[in-house]
C-alpha cells in the first residue's frame, strides 16, 4: 500500500501536480504569517490596438477616397434622385434626357387629381394641356449640376454615402428651368379649386315644402408660396410619366398649400328656436317703401334636427325628418305685382260750415291721407290728429261745449273721422271701435259717422285683408262746393262688395222750449238754441258676391242720437207762436267726453237730406230698413 501511494506521488510530480508539504514544514507555515502576493503586472496591448485602430481608419479613409474618386469620375447622378415614381439615380445626363423625353411622351393622356386628406378631389389637371418641354438637354444638363456626381472626390463621397439614406426630389428643382409663370393658367386653375368660403350651419325651407339642414364645413385659403408648390407637383407627375396620378394637398400647419377657414361653432337648439315658429306674410316697409319678406311657418324637433346633423357629412345639405311648412300666403314676388292695385272703396261727403270748420277738415285730411296699414294692423284716428290746437294748427269753428254751441279751436275734425269709418265698412275692413256722436250729421247718413276727442272716444279699425292698404284723403272743390274722399287702396282677391242696411228703430222729436227775455224788443224772436231730432239705428253690413247673390249680413252697430229742444229767445209781452216741433234744426254733433274738447255740430241742413247719393234718407220709424248702394270700389258719384 505504501508503495502504491508513494508511486502516486511520484506521478503526480511528474505530472505537474500539486505537491504535498512534509509535516513538519506545514505545522511552521501554520504559525508563521502569510506573506501577500504582489500585484499581476498586466501585458503591454496599448501598443497593437493602436495599431489595429489605425488600419481600420487606414481603410475607411482610402475607401472613402475611392468611393469618392469613382463617383466623381462616374459621372452618374446620385442615388435616389426621384421625380414623380421615376428614380433618376445612377443615369448618366445623356439618360436622363432621354428619360425625361420617354416620360413625357408617357404623361400624355393621363392626369392628376388633386385631393384633399380626406380623399375629396378639388382639381384635375390633364397633361396635355402643359406646356411642351423642348430642351431636354438642357433641363437633363440643370438636373445633372444639381444632382450629379461632379463635385470633388474629397465631397463626392460624403454626398453619395448621404443620397443612399435620403432620397431627393428633383421636381424641386425644375421650376429653376422651366418657369410655373408658363403654367401660370393651370396653376391659378388648381388654386381657385382649392380656394373656397366655409360653408355655414344652415336650416332652410325648400321650394317643395321640406325642411333642410346644412352642416358647417371649414374654408381654405392658399398660401403665397402655394403656386410654386403646384407647379412642383405638375412638374414632378409630367416629367416622371403621370405618376403620380393622384397628389394629396396638405393645410398649411403641415408643410401644405392653404390655410384652414375655420366656420363657425353651432348650438342646435339655439339655431332650431330661431326658425320654428308660425308663418309670415310679406309686408310693405313704411319707412323704405320696399317689399319685405315673409317665412313659412315650421315645425321640428330638436332630436330629428341632431340625428339628420349628425349623419350628414362635412358641408352636405339633407332634408329634416318630420319636418312641418306652412307656406306664407303672400310672398314678396307675389305682393311687388299687387301692391296698392285697387280701389277698395271710396266715399265723399260735402264739407260745409264757416271758414275756420273747412280749414280744419282740410288739415285733418292732411294728416291721414298716405297713411298705410300691413295685415293685421290698426289705424287709431285720434293720435294722428290730436291735439285738437291752436298750436297744431287748427282754426276757431263752432263746437259742443256742454251742450251747447260755442266757438271752438278744432271744430269739424269729426268729418274726416266719420267719411275713413263709411270707407272702412264699404271695404269690409274690421272695425275695432267706433261711437257715434251724440246728434245725428247732416253731412252723413245715420250710424256711418264716428266721433273722436282727445282723450276719447277713438276711431280705430283694422286691416283684415291679407295685403297692405293705403289711406287716400282729398279735400277738393267742385260746383263752388268743397268735398272730402276718402279711397283706400289695396289689393282685392275677388269680385265681393258691400251694401249697408240701415235700421232705424225710432224717431225722437224735439220740442220748443219760449225764453220771455228783456234783451229782445218786445214780439222780437232769436233762436238760442237749434234743434235736433233724435233716432235709435241699427246698422247692418251685407256682403254680396259678384254676381249679386249674398254672402253675409252681420250687425254692424247701434247709434242712439240724442234729440235736442229748440230755445227760442222772444221779447216780454208778445204773442208767442210755437214752430213746427216736426223740423229738426242743426243736427250737430256729439257732446265729448272732455268737456273743453269741441265736438263737429255740423251744419243746419235738415238730417234728412244727405250730401253723399250713396246714403239713404233714414226717414220715420214707420219706413223699413234701407240698403245704402255703395259699392266698395265706386265712387258716389260726385262730380269734381
């Protein structure tokens, strides 16, 4: 066994393993400290990656300069020179005037459409209508001095390494020798495609009775540099055979050709509030004198107006689901034919009295006439006229004070009032209120007169028609006598007329009353106080068709006239003789409601006898009701 271990060992020595201490030696070690190693010195590299840095350098410099020399001494143009689709990179200048002529000869027949991002064509352009390109050579030699190889071969290099990583466009650089100035027309053609308002939010009534809504869309605007940019793109698609076929033209914010026209923000419910609503007729524009207008009347929801808002694309225009229309009745084409065509009525009475009653008939003439009412309006008379002044240029008349007969500023302004009132039943105008006055004129028939006073009663009456009416007043001579007509015009649908019926349901007689006085001669008489006799009528407005057959008959008013006692002024111890309580004196007429407002008395013609043949004699209580012939559109008659 000894032997095999001491056999052992020795291989192992011989085998360069490790050898065993003697005993006596590693009990020493144990007890003496361990002595530390030195550092391990590394080896000297420094020296051969120098080395090996400077060949590689070595390398990349002389392939840099042979790739240099053999691209400078190619004469090729670099890679990657694009113009349309048509790589030009590795041709020789000679090739690329060929390849511009093959090109071109290609880009004939074809086209190129200019679209938006979201693929929405605004322009096409064809090819044939640019401009012919006759030097080839030259436009090939100005590509190749741009593009080609024929710089140094110290930049060659650096220029042709940078082409393989970026490719160039040489439709840049064409303008430079074919001028966008020869392509001006097709340029400006393009912009003026691209140029364009924003389309607005808008709900709009068709012609066939649909209701439409437009949804906004932004405009655009080209920029100052976008025609050269278009004349790049022409460039690029002709000279590279048409392709490519379609181009892409970017906002501004992109690098693009236009600038974005926002349109306006839209509040549904807001622009819905503003078109629903009833229909309106065109109307007359008092103040301009022109034609306004009218709308139909619509109807929607606003969940229908945000579905159809919703589903329709960026400037598109589709019909509201429904959706209601009432088209007006008189648009404005139709009204500008029609306007103050007719004669709707007419109606003259006779002005008498003094000097100072005509004048203030002529004034208040004058303030009505050209006076003009849309549909569905009214005409008050009093503010028109009033203040009943002699600041506003109304003369001293006889007027009712009380009563009584006195002078005052604005007597006979009722005439004019009472003549508008006749012409507005002869019309078949809506009457909206009206008094009679309080003693029957002599200057009209009983129940067409109308009182007004300052601060009433009032004469009002309204437009029922469907068209704008004009008040005509003229106060005219004719025979020696004076006269005001009243003509209202508009515009008449059919045939129909007017005839007023006349009712009178009770006469009412005045009496005398003697006044025994010593201011008068003894038998002399004076009259203090005309008479009036009194009557309760009814009146009635029949409407006839054309052709004579009736159509209406509806009560018009009541008017209660007052009867009023004879005074007559006789000197103490005479015989008194009593006049006829029969023959009605001065009919007048009514007592206003302010007591210092004068009210017309007229004059003292007999109430029996009318100035105007178109009204009747009211005649006695025992007669029948009477129908004034006046037809709306005939005069009465007199001459002027």
């Amino acid at each position: 066994m000894d032997e095999m271990n001491g056999a052992f060992e020795e291989k192992k020595r011989r085998k360069g393993g490790k050898r065993l201490m003697q005993p006596e030696k590693a009990a020493k070690a144990a007890k003496e400290p361990r002595a530390e190693k030195p550092p391990r010195v590394p080896r000297e590299t420094s020296g051969k990656t120098g080395k090996v840095v400077g060949i590689v350098a070595g390398v990349l410099v002389v392939a840099y300069l042979g790739l240099g020399a053999w691209a400078s001494a190619s004469h090729k143009i670099y890679p990657n020179v694009m113009m349309g689709d048509t790589n030009y990179g590795g041709m020789t200048e000679q090739q690329v005037a060929e390849q511009l002529k093959a090109s071109v000869a290609q880009a004939k027949g074809t086209g190129v459409d200019f679209v938006l991002p979201d693929g929405t064509e605004v322009a096409h352009v064809s090819l044939d209508e640019m401009p012919e390109y006759v030097d080839f050579d030259g436009l090939a030699k100005h590509i190749y001095n741009v593009y080609g190889c024929n710089d140094s071969f110290l930049t060659a290099g650096a220029k042709y390494l940078r082409a393989l990583f970026k490719p160039q466009d040489a439709a840049q650089v064409v303008g430079a020798a074919y001028s966008p100035d020869l392509m001006e027309n097709l340029v400006d053609t393009v912009c003026d495609s691209i140029n364009c308002d924003p389309v607005e939010f808008a709900i709009n009534v068709t012609e066939d009775g649909k209701v439409s809504v437009t949804k906004p869309q932004d405009g655009r605007a080209t920029t100052d540099t976008a025609k050269d940019q278009i004349g790049v793109y022409l460039n690029g698609a002709y000279l590279s055979g048409g392709e490519p076929s379609e181009i892409v033209l970017e906002p501004a914010s992109e690098g693009g050709v236009y600038d974005v026209i926002p349109a306006q923000e839209v509040d549904l419910s807001a622009q819905r509030e503003a078109v629903i609503g009833q229909k309106v007729n065109a109307t007359y524009d008092k103040e301009t004198g022109a034609v306004t207008p009218g709308h139909a009347g619509v109807e929607f929801t606003l969940s229908d107006l945000e579905s159809a808002y919703n589903a329709a694309a960026a400037g598109e225009t589709v019909e509201l689901p429904n959706a209601t229309v009432e088209t007006p009745d008189v648009t404005a084409e139709q009204l500008q034919k029609v306007l103050f065509r007719d004669v709707l009525s007419t109606y003259t009475t006779k002005v008498g009295g003094a000097s100072g009653r005509r004048a203030n008939v002529k004034l208040t003439a004058s303030r009505i006439t050209g006076y003009i009412l849309n549909s569905g309006e009214t005409m008050k008379y009093g503010p028109l006229v009033t203040p009943f002044t002699a600041a506003n240029g109304y003369s001293t008349a006889p007027g009712y004070l009380q009563g009584k007969t006195v002078d005052m500023v604005g007597g006979g302004a009722c005439q004019a009032s009472s003549t508008l009132y006749a012409a507005a039943l002869y019309a078949n105008l809506e009457i909206v209120q009206r008094t009679n006055h309080g003693f029957a004129s002599d200057y009209i028939g009983l129940g067409l007169d109308a009182t007004v006073a300052q601060g009433g009663p009032e004469f009002e009456f309204r437009n029922n028609t469907m068209y704008p009416i004009k008040v005509i007043a003229e106060y005219y001579t004719s025979g020696g006598k004076d006269y005001l007509k009243v003509t209202l015009r508009g515009t008449k649908v059919d045939d129909s007329y007017v005839k007023i019926k006349t009712e009178v349901l009770e006469t009412i007689p005045f009496t005398e009353e003697i006044v025994e006085t010593d201011e008068l001669a003894p038998g002399e008489r004076k009259v203090e106080q005309t008479a009036y006799t009194g009557y309760k009528v009814k009146t009635y407005r029949n409407v006839y068709s054309g052709d004579g057959k009736l159509i209406s008959s509806t009560f018009e008013a009541s008017s209660n006239y007052k009867a009023r006692n004879r005074i007559v002024l006789v000197g103490k111890s005479a015989a008194v003789t009593p006049t006829d309580p029969a023959t009605p004196v001065d009919p007048g007429t009514t007592t206003p409601t302010d007591p210092t407002t004068p009210v017309d008395p007229g004059t003292t013609t007999d109430p029996g006898t009318t100035t105007d043949p178109g009204v009747t004699d009211p005649g006695t209580t025992t007669e029948p009701p009477v129908e004034q012939e006046k037809p709306g559109w005939l005069d009465t008659g007199l001459d002027r």
